[in-house]
C-alpha cells in the first residue's frame, strides 16, 4: 500500500512538471512557429522568403557566427590556464581560491553592464584610455569580443575547472615513466581527458554569445547580430510578429546543433575507476609562468568594472573630476528606482523558491522514482532543450502567446519565464545529489511507518541541504541579472532591474545605470555570502554529528 502510495505521488509530480513545461514551453513555441507559417491566406514559407532574402538578414548572421565562434575558442583557451593554474601548479591556496572567486565574479552582474563598462573604460574619454593610453574602437567587433569574452569567461572556467577534478593524475607519473616528452605528456595525461568537456565549452560559449542581446545593445555599433535584427523587429516602431518569429525560429538553429553535439561530445568523456592524488613536483618558473598568465587574465576582465565603482562617485566625468555623493544619494532618494530595485528582489526570491520546488520535483522522478523510462526520458529531454533554448526566444514567444491574456505584464509570467528558462542546471544539480544518496532509504522508511513525504522532509531533504542552498542562490542570481527575456514581457508596472538599464540607456543615464549594476552585485554577493555560510553550517554539523557517531562507538567498543 505504501509503496502504490508513493508511486501515485511521483506520477501525480510528474504530471504537475509536465503541465508547468507543457504550457510555458511548448505551447509558446508552437505559437511562433504559428506565426511564422502564417500567411494571409493560410501557411508558407512567405515570411521566411521575405526575412531571408535581406541582406541586412544574412549579414546579421554571418556576423553572429564569426564573433560567436572567436568569441567562444579564446574564452575556452583563458578558462583553460585558469583552470591549469588552480589544479596543476603548487601556488599558495589563498591565491588559488581568489583565482577561482575571480574568475566568477562577472556572472553577478547583468550582461548589458559589460557594454556600458566597456564604453566608460576604453571609450574615447575612458578611464583606461585616458590613463593608460589604449586606443581601441570599441563599437562594433572589437566592443563585442571583449563583453563575450567577460560574460562566457566563467562559464567556460566553470565546465574546465570541475572536469579537472575528476583527472586521474597518477597517470602523469605513468608517462614520465615511460619516457614521454613533456608536451605529450601534458596533451595525452590533461589535454586528452578534457578533450570532451572542452569542446562543450565552446559549444556552450557559442551559443550564448550567439543569442545574447545585452551586450551588442550597448556596444555592437554597426555590426549588427542576429540578436539586435530580432529585437527590432518585435520592439521597432513597427512591430512584426511574423517576421520576428522567423528571426526567432532561425536563432533556434544553434539550439538544435548544439543538443546534437552535446550529446555526440558525451562519448569523448573520460571516466575512471578511481582518482588518485599526487604530491605535484616542486618547479617555482612552472608556478611563476601559469600564476603570472592567470593574474594578467584576470586584470583585463576585472579592469572593465573599476569604471562602474568609480563614475558614480564624480561630478562629471571627464569634465568635472571632483569627488561627490550626490549621484549616490539622488538615485538612492528616487522612489521609482527603489520601485523597480523591490520589484526584482521579490521576483529573484519567488522566483528561487518555485524554481526549487519545479526542479526538485523533476529530480525526484529521473533519480528516486520506479516510474516508466518515458517519463525519466521526458524530464531529461526538457532540460536538455531549456538549457539550450535562447532567452530572447522564450521572451518573444511568451510576448506572442500571452498578448492579451490576464497574464501580459504580471510579476508571475516574469517568474513563470525565469524558471523555465534556467531551469536545466538546478534540475542537473538536484539529480546528481540525489543519486549519491543510498537507494533504500525510503524503502526502510516505509517499512517503518513513515509516508513518503515524510522520509523526504526529514531524510532525503536534509541530506541534499547544501545543494538546496545552491539551487536557490543559482536561480536568485540568474533572475537578478537576466535581460534576454523578460524585457519582452516585463511592464511599466512590473519593470525590473535589468529591464530598468536597458530604459536608461535610451536617456544617456549611466550614473543611474552603474548605482543600479552595484545594487544587483552586492544584492547578489550578500545573497550568496548568506547561502553559503548556511552551508558551510550545514557541513560544519554533519562532521560534528559523524565525530560524536565514531566517539560513542569507540566508547561501546571499549
């Protein structure tokens, strides 16, 4: 009976995820491919004649693949020596862990910021210019390559760095051993293990460099994106719906490349049966060489956010260099940015909460469930497609299918969005932490007494805490600094943050713009600064609770 019972409750989850991804994923896109097939008198392929025939059209996506392609290959090679530095070198661990903080930081801030930045730092009367002499010309290719850079930097440094903790480094002992040069050792005991998780990185890299609209909007200049031909359409003067979903339908392409090539990349995955860990030789020019390239990386990414701590702080830049405050506190005192900064604080933190629950749910089934391998298939199938779908699609879609509705404008179609959208990475995390945990848990539980519910509150639940606080602070992040989306559908009302700047930008208000991009990092910091001390509590108890465990042991064993 109990087990029947916690069958039904699993499939009863199942069909909650299924009809929350059902009416917010699938139903949107079949209205865009509605749209984009729709002709006066029926269906064809009108729109996608008309849209592709452009000139403009073709140049806006050869650009997109040219600067998304670069883009993603010299951000996987920096992520790389960033990565190399952390795992290969002896360098002291404080630098180490300030090393892998770094490389992270730019992920709190919104990407249409990075433009901005770029602009203040290496425009014509920019900080760095000015005082360092560089002499770039930023609008345009050269203004896209350093904001992709920044915004795929972490990433890529994400993927490399978590993949080399799994390198079995005994294996380069084995090759000196056998007589293998330096360089062969490194491309056959480094290079050829990461070979799969490199190449998803690119992939990974390209696409979202390929479908970002935050830093082109600020920076592309002349060179226009497929990203900016889309936002034209659906948000010119002149609105076209049929034409922008075919713009949308087209930036669906790279989506669909890259679920096949993720998956054919799996194969190159190198797995092995147990990881050893080596005392790494001692080479003081080895650890000076890789220390050296990671802090010359890290200077020209951080260098681009000195200016947003700086301009608020000065009459007017670079006219009237005085000291002031009153930026601070004129922004501060404006009741409608403490409006739109409240309204994106309440939409991150619901938005953390559902966004739990959704991707709980859907890891209880693919991990702890008996249910039929189609369901465990469809979950998985959904986060393959949501990790790999566009913003600025998912945004368009819901602008088209929601256009009238009682959910046009509303906090709960902004949140609804944000969880869909990132939904793929919690759900993976969740998973993977459920799987590790022993599989007869329930089982016992049942056997004992206790309804399915309450072995997951007061045994499965507590013992994933730690990654609970991470899928919270991932979602709140993310809500905090997305753009791509919810400038489609966010109201005067409902404005958030992000969708603030970008209003901003069209007045020429970068103070407002850097107060408001410092207000989303240090919301961002403390939220995550917070999460994680309730984590390190969680584990700081655990080990606490384990030592009292072998104490008494040894205590009856005496």
């Amino acid at each position: 009976m109990s087990t029947l019972l916690k069958g039904r409750e699993l499939k009863a989850i199942f069909i909650a995820v299924l009809a929350i991804f059902a009416a917010f994923l699938a139903l949107p896109f079949v209205e865009i491919i509605y749209q984009a097939f729709s002709t006066g008198g029926g269906f064809g392929f009108d729109h996608f004649a008309t849209m592709l025939s452009e000139r403009n059209f073709a140049t806006a996506f050869g650009n997109s693949i040219t600067i998304a392609s670069v883009s993603a290959l010299i951000s996987t090679i920096l992520a790389f020596i960033l990565a190399y530095t952390i795992h290969y070198t002896n360098l002291n661990g404080k630098l180490k862990k300030a090393i892998q903080v770094l490389a992270l930081a730019p992920m709190f801030l919104p990407t249409i910021t990075y433009g901005f930045a770029i602009i203040y730092s290496l425009g014509k009367q920019g900080f760095l210019t000015k005082n360092l002499g560089i002499n770039i010309d930023i609008y345009g290719f050269n203004g896209l390559l350093i904001g992709y850079l920044i915004y795929t930097l972490p990433i890529a440094f994400l993927l490399i760095f978590n993949a080399m903790k799994y390198i079995d480094k005994k294996f380069m002992i084995v090759s000196k051993v056998m007589g293998d040069s330096n360089l062969k050792t490194f491309l056959q005991t480094i290079i050829r293990p990461l070979l799969g998780t490199m190449a998803a990185s690119f992939v990974q890299c390209f696409f979202l460099c390929f479908t970002d609209y935050g830093i082109p909007a600020s920076v592309g200049g002349q060179y226009q994106v497929i990203a900016t031909v889309l936002y034209e359409q659906m948000m010119g003067s002149i609105p076209d719906f049929n034409r922008g979903a075919v713009v949308a339908i087209v930036m669906l392409l790279p989506s669909i490349i890259s679920i096949a090539l993720l998956c054919y990349l799996q194969k190159y995955n190198v797995r092995y049966s147990k990881i050893s860990q080596i005392e790494l030789k001692v080479n003081k020019l080895r650890d000076a060489f890789w220390g050296a390239l990671s802090a010359i990386i890290l200077v020209m990414v951080l260098s681009m956010f000195i200016v947003i701590f700086l301009m608020p702080f000065i009459q007017e830049w670079p006219y009237r260099m005085a000291f002031t405050t009153e930026h601070i506190s004129s922004i501060l005192s404006d009741s409608a940015i403490i409006d739109v900064y409240l309204n994106s604080l309440f939409v991150a933190a619901l938005t953390a909460v559902i966004g739990l629950f959704v991707s709980y749910g859907a890891a209880l089934i693919t991990a702890r469930s008996s249910l039929a391998g189609s369901s465990k298939f469809t979950v998985n199938s959904i986060a393959l497609i949501t990790n790999t779908i566009p913003g600025m699609v998912i945004g368009i879609a819901y602008l088209m299918l929601f256009s009238g509705s009682t959910l046009q404008n509303t906090f709960a179609l902004i949140i609804i969005c944000n969880v869909v959208h990132f939904f793929s990475t919690p759900y993976l995390m969740l998973k993977s932490s459920l799987e590790k945990l022993n599989k007869s848990w329930e089982n016992t539980a049942l056997l004992m007494g206790d309804s399915w519910f309450k072995t997951l509150r007061r045994i499965i639940t507590p013992n994933i805490k730690t990654t609970i606080l991470e899928v919270l602070g991932y979602y709140f992040v993310n809500a905090m600094v997305t753009i791509s989306a919810v400038i489609f559908i966010a109201g005067a009302q409902t404005m958030v943050i992000t969708a603030k700047i970008k209003e901003l930008q069209y007045f020429g208000k970068f103070n407002e713009i850097f107060v408001l991009s410092i207000l989303i990092l240090l919301t961002n910091l403390v939220v995550k600064g917070l999460l994680g001390l309730l984590a390190k509590k969680r584990v700081t108890v655990k080990k606490e609770n384990n030592n009292k465990i072998t104490k008494t042991k040894g205590e009856l064993a005496v």
